[in-house]
C-alpha cells in the first residue's frame, strides 16, 4: 500500500528523474519519483475512498506503541 499527500512542489532535473514533495494530513514530508505519483483528487479532498488510515503511513516508535496499548 502506498502513501496519501497533498503534492506540494515538483523539481524538473535535466537528465534525471523529476521529484514530487508531497505532505501527508500529520505533516509530515516526504518526496519520491514524479512517474510514482498518481493524482486522486483536489486539494484537501479526494474523490475516491480510502482506508480508515486515509494513507497516513505511522512512524516505527507510533507503530510499536499502538501494538503494546492492544
């Protein structure tokens, strides 16, 4: 499963791959390939469904506390 973010800003580099810097719904950054990004909706919203997480990845400590309150 990928990663849900609102796409911030592109880099274009001659010869090489384009970036894409997306920013999820807790703030946090992150940037990957423009060829992996796949645009589902406008702004805040997004006009498909998604999982109860919305496609916020957690953190490994945020993880591993979920894991030991269950």
């Amino acid at each position: 499963m990928g990663r849900v973010g609102e796409l911030y800003h592109v880099e274009h580099h001659d010869g090489g791959f384009d970036m894409a810097y997306l920013r999820d719904k807790r703030g946090h950054q992150f940037c990957t390939r423009l060829s992996n990004v796949f645009v589902i909706g406008k702004g805040h919203s997004s006009l498909v469904s998604l999982p109860k997480q919305a496609g916020v990845r957690l953190s490994i400590l945020e993880e591993q506390a979920k894991r030991y309150k269950n």
